[in-house]
C-alpha cells in the first residue's frame, strides 16, 4: 500500500468543510463517476471585496482525493479569488506533508475544481470537455491542453510521472505515444531532450510484485470485502475476466441493469486500485463480450 502522511490520514477520517456550502455563488464540478474520481467545490464569494468567506467540497473518490479536497478548503478560504487562483496543486500536496507519487493527480482535481468554481463566479464559461482531435487518454478523458499544462507546472519528464499526475496512461497503455510527444515538445522548448529509456517498461501491472495467480487472488480478497455492501441492497459481483489493467466484473442481483451501476463500478474500481497499489480499469463483462466480437 501507499505510504500517507499523518496529515493526509487526518484530513481523510477527519476532513474539514465536507459538503455544500450554504448560500454558495460559485460551484465548480470536474471529474467523473465513470472515472473514479469526482469533485464538487462551492464557494461562498464576498461580491465586494471578492474575498472567499466559505468554501466546501463533495468528493467521490479515494482518500487522497478527499484529503486533497479538505485541504483545498482550507488553504482558500480568506483569500481573494486572484489569492486563490494561484494556488497550485504542489501547494495542496505540500499543504498535506506529500502525497505518494501515484495520488498526485488528486491534488490537481483540486486545482481544476478551483478554477472552475472562479469562472462560474465571474459569469465565465469554464469546461474540461476536449476540442476533437484534442483527447490523447481515451480510458480517463485527459486531453493533450491539461498534459501539457501538468507537466510545465510540475516538471515532469517521464510518462510515468503524467501518469501519476493526471491519470493519462494508466488504462490500456495505447495513449502513451502522444504523452511521449508532449513531453519532447515540452522538454526540447526548455532545451531539454525527452529520454524514451526513462519511461517505465510496459509490462503485466503490477503495484505489489505479485504473480499473475497471487493478482487474481487479491482481486478476489478485495471483491469480497466489498461484498457484504451490495449483498445488502440484494445484489452482488463476480470477477470474469482479468487482462493486464482491464478487470472485468458481473453484476448480478439488484445491482444488474441498476441505474447505479456506473456509479457502483466507480467505487469497486477505486477499491481495487487502493487494494492492489496500481491503476486499473474495472469494466463490465458485456464490454469483454463486445471487444471479443469486435476482434473475431
């Protein structure tokens, strides 16, 4: 598992302003269910002085995300909203006393959500959707404009670390070509060179150094501790398939057909990618049937 920082654990059991903010008149949303990850930010603005008096957050996600949300929170409130703007997502990670490599992409959700809630103050249209032709990571919907903006902010040299930062890279792998690009773009504008040996080597994900058996059984432990959860509402899930990052579960019972079956998957992936110390895409077993066809 990944070593947190006391900090981390005490803004994740104990975090501070969670939930809407009352009489809010800025609102910023990023993220997605269907990703894993997805953050609310309301703010409450003085329309005088600009000074934000209140801020609360609403987080799906893990704890990093969470942790990463309280302390956003935190570290705006009595600020003005140009104060606040320039905030960065290392502020929110140093904020915490660190945040393990692979969680850094929590603190910049904080970052987006922030710049989002200012632009919906100010009347401004602010979206994360992707112009066409823009969208380099298709499993998480990053697009090339935040990969570029994460790696000059932070610099980052490796896909690895854009992994880390941005989720970019962490699914199917087919992405990491036009991270690639990005970087040596990047790197040579800064009169750099992109070293391709320093990406890490694709191989059988692993966060732990497991076999493939003793990753199975893992997923297996980690889909019954979850278990219990759904067997309350009457439903339930099995394991089908595992194919490197791509798992692939059944649900059956209540949770079959439900409308919250996004939503659900969103939560058995998050709980398996803290289980196994790794990214991973959890998806039905009607997409496994899908790309079979799809290659016969």
């Amino acid at each position: 598992m990944w070593d947190y920082s006391e900090t981390v654990q005490e803004h994740f059991f104990n975090p501070r302003n969670a939930g809407a903010v009352e009489e809010a008149n800025a609102v910023g949303d990023v993220g997605s269910l269907s990703c894993g990850d997805a953050l609310r930010l309301t703010l409450r603005v003085d329309p005088e002085t600009e000074t934000i008096l209140d801020a609360g957050f609403q987080t799906f996600g893990c704890g990093s995300a969470i942790a990463s949300s309280s302390a956003l929170t935190e570290i705006i409130k009595g600020m003005s909203l140009e104060e606040a703007l320039k905030v960065s997502n290392q502020d929110i990670a140093d904020y915490l006393d660190g945040l393990p490599p692979e969680k850094m992409h929590c603190s910049v959700m904080g970052r987006e959500a922030l710049q989002a809630a200012v632009a919906n103050y100010r009347g401004e249209e602010w979206s994360d959707d992707h112009e066409e032709g823009a969208l380099i990571c298709k499993c998480f919907a990053i697009d090339a404009v935040m990969i570029e903006e994460t790696v000059r902010a932070n610099g980052l040299r490796t896909v690895e670390e854009v992994t880390n930062y941005t989720k970019a890279g962490g699914g199917c792998s087919s992405c990491h070509e036009g991270i690639e690009e990005i970087l040596g773009r990047v790197l040579a504008e800064q009169g750099e060179q992109f070293d391709v040996n320093a990406v890490a080597p694709k191989r059988q994900p692993s966060g732990s150094g497991l076999t493939n058996l003793q990753r199975i059984r893992r997923i297996e432990e980690l889909l019954e501790e979850i278990r219990p959860n759904l067997q309350r509402d009457h439903g339930d899930v099995e394991l089908v398939e595992v194919d490197g990052r791509h798992i692939y579960v059944k649900m059956t019972g209540a949770c079959a057909g439900c409308q919250m079956a996004a939503t659900t998957l969103g939560g058995i992936q998050q709980h398996l990618a803290e289980g196994l110390s790794e990214f991973i895409l959890v998806l039905p077993a009607e997409e496994l049937a899908r790309r079979a066809s799809v290659g016969a």
